[in-house]
C-alpha cells in the first residue's frame, strides 16, 4: 500500500469521526465564502451607479453610511466646476423608491436634461423630458420592458403620478432598470432644493485625471472622488463594515475551527496510540508520522471546502429569494471567494491538526505499545 493509500484509509476507516470534521470544516468556510460573496455583490451592486455617467471620476460626500445619503450643494458644485483640469460635470440627485416587490430600491435619477448626452444617456423612444416639467419622465429601457411601460404610459413615482415621454438607454444595467427626471422635480419631492447625491467629473484632454482629483480632495476636505469600485468604501462606510465582516469571520472561523478540529484529533490520537507506537517501533521517522496525521487532516479540509462552498451557494440563493432582500442583493461568486474558503479549511486544519501530529510523532514506542 501506498503511503497516500494508507492516509485514505485511515481517513475512511473512521467514517462518523471524518464526516464530523469535513462538516465542520464545511460550516466555517460556508459562513466565509457567503459573508464574501454577499459583501462583493453589494459592493458591485452599489458601485454599478458610479458607471451610469461616462465621467473620469466621481464625486461624493465623504464618510455617509450610504452612497445615496450623500449631499453636495450649489456652492461646491460650482467650487468643483472651477477646478482646473475640470472640463466638465454633471450633477446628480439619486434616490430609490419601492414599485413592486420585484423593484424594492427603484432608481430615481434628477438630472438637467441639458446634461443627458455628457450623462451618456441616449433616447431610444420619444423625447427627453423638459427642465421644469413637473410630471414628465423617462425609464430605462430594461425597466420598461420588464414593468410593461411605453411612451405614453402614466406612472407613479417620485411621489407623483407622471408621464411617461421617453425610454432612454445608458448601456449599463443598473441605469437602464431605473427612471430619470428633470432635476428640479426631484430637489423638490425629496425637499433638498439645490443638492445633488453626486458630481460625475471631465477632465480636460491631456491633463492627468489623478492630479485633479487629487486637487479636488485637497480644495473640497468634505468631499471624496471615486473612480474604482475598490474606492468606494471612502464616501460609503456600510462596503467597509461588510468587507471587515468578512474579514473578522475568515479569522473567528480558523480560530473556532482549529479548535475543533484540534480537540477531535487528540481523541483521534488517545484512540491510536498503540497504532502510532507500532509505527515509530517499525522505524518510522517523526516527520512521517506528522505528515501522516496532517495528510488526513488535509484531506478532510478539502473535501469541507467543497462541502462549504457548496452550502455557501444554498445559503445565498435563499437569502436573494427572502422578500426583503430581492432585487437588492446579487451574488458573485468570485476566486477571492473560493480562496478565501480554501485558505480557511485550510488554515483551521493545519492549526488542529499540527499539535496532535507532533504528540503523536513524539511519543515513546514502547510505552505507546503498552497504551490499553
């Protein structure tokens, strides 16, 4: 027999204690993979907005809980607009509302209709809406389809009952599943009369887009520029918890886990002592009774991790189906997320699993043999 054969039977021989292990490697990396996956779906979800305006960056208040709960008055809009190295901007007012349970967080977007092209925005059908119609709108082509909306239709939003006059496109989809008004009408409802949520930013032609936003953080200290998803946690604080959430779980599930698994190992180890005595009696080294021992442990970390993640995609698809959470919440199944599984079974076996091995590879044959 091989020296792997044997680690695979040892492991099967012991079917209920091996099956525990693999379950509770597969709870810990399960809660990981989930926490992991869930915090890298909202972070895109909320970052999909910084790509509905075709801008170099973005500009946010900085430190709100949420993205939306930003504010940027008249006064720093302009202070922005004078910035050099800024061609242009487009400011802003963005807002959700409930339809349906199908559209918990319906996108409301108030916005010049002088700004609609720069905004990336393109008619499909009708026309834009005028800058200080009251009850005149546009709807993304996707929300259109998908609520049976035309040009022509009356729908309620934004508080009021409104006019359906164009269907636009962004070419993104988290744009094209909302509704534009004119912003005023916006400003207005939400009673925030000359503020915008955010500041979409152009910069002038050769002019380096990292120094002007360094500029704009230096003038504007209340305010933050964001041009990748990965910055996005500096305007909103909620990404940072999730992601330090995920985080603060990979490390309690090691140290949890290595626990467990470790405490189930030393009564593996008082089982086979005579066992590990006949090995050391029959000359074999120290390092190949530890590498025994942490051959079955890895083992059973592998096949945890798959077990884990496989539960981790149950736990998500439920949680995306709870009312609450539909239309809000979408998994990505990422490598980082697979890693971050892997690296945890791992990580809490090798931790078990590593002071029973040198136990076992340290003790005395024949004291180990005369064990009852």
């Amino acid at each position: 027999m091989t020296f792997f054969g044997l680690i695979v039977r040892n492991v099967m021989a012991k079917r209920a204690r091996s099956v525990g292990l693999a379950l509770a490697v597969a709870l810990a990396v399960m809660t990981v993979v989930a926490l992991t996956v869930v915090g890298d779906g909202l972070q895109s979800s909320a970052a999909a907005i910084l790509k509905v305006g075709k801008a170099d960056f973005t500009v946010a208040q900085k430190g709100v809980s949420d993205i939306l709960f930003s504010s940027i008055d008249e006064t720093q809009v302009k202070r922005i607009r004078r910035t050099d190295g800024v061609a242009g901007t487009v400011g802003v007012l963005i807002e959700t509302e409930k339809i349906d349970a199908a559209n918990p967080l319906f996108l409301e977007i108030g916005i010049p209709p002088g700004d609609l092209a720069a905004f990336g925005v393109t008619v499909v059908a009708g026309r834009p809406f005028t800058a200080d119609a009251a009850h005149e709108m546009m709807i993304g082509w996707r929300a259109a389809q998908n609520l049976g909306i035309h040009v022509g239709s009356r729908f309620h939003a934004n508080g009021t009952w409104n006019s359906v006059v164009g269907i636009y496109s962004t070419g993104v989809s988290f744009g094209d599943l909302g509704a534009m008004f004119p912003l005023p009408a916006v400003q207005a409802y939400n009673r925030v009369p000359g503020s915008v949520t955010l500041v979409f930013v152009k910069t002038a032609k050769g002019v380096s887009i990292s120094s002007v936003e360094k500029r704009l953080n230096y003038d504007n200290p209340e305010l933050t520029t964001i041009r990748t998803a990965a910055q996005f946690g500096r305007a909103d604080r909620n990404l940072v918890f999730i992601r330090a959430a995920a985080l603060g779980s990979t490390i309690l599930a090691i140290i949890v886990g290595a626990v467990v698994v470790g405490n189930t190992m030393l009564l593996s180890l008082f089982e086979r002592t005579r066992e590990f005595g006949l090995l050391r009696a029959v000359g074999w080294a120290r390092t190949r009774v530890v590498t025994l021992v942490l051959g079955e442990g890895l083992i059973l970390a592998v096949v945890g991790a798959a077990l884990g993640v496989g539960f981790s995609y149950g736990v998500t698809s439920l949680l995306e189906a709870l009312p609450q959470l539909r239309g809000i919440l979408h998994s990505e199944y990422t490598l980082t997320a697979f890693w971050r599984g892997l690296y945890t079974g791992l990580g809490m076996t090798v931790l078990g699993t590593l002071y029973p091995a040198l136990r076992a590879a340290f003790l005395a044959p024949l004291q180990a043999l005369s064990h009852e």
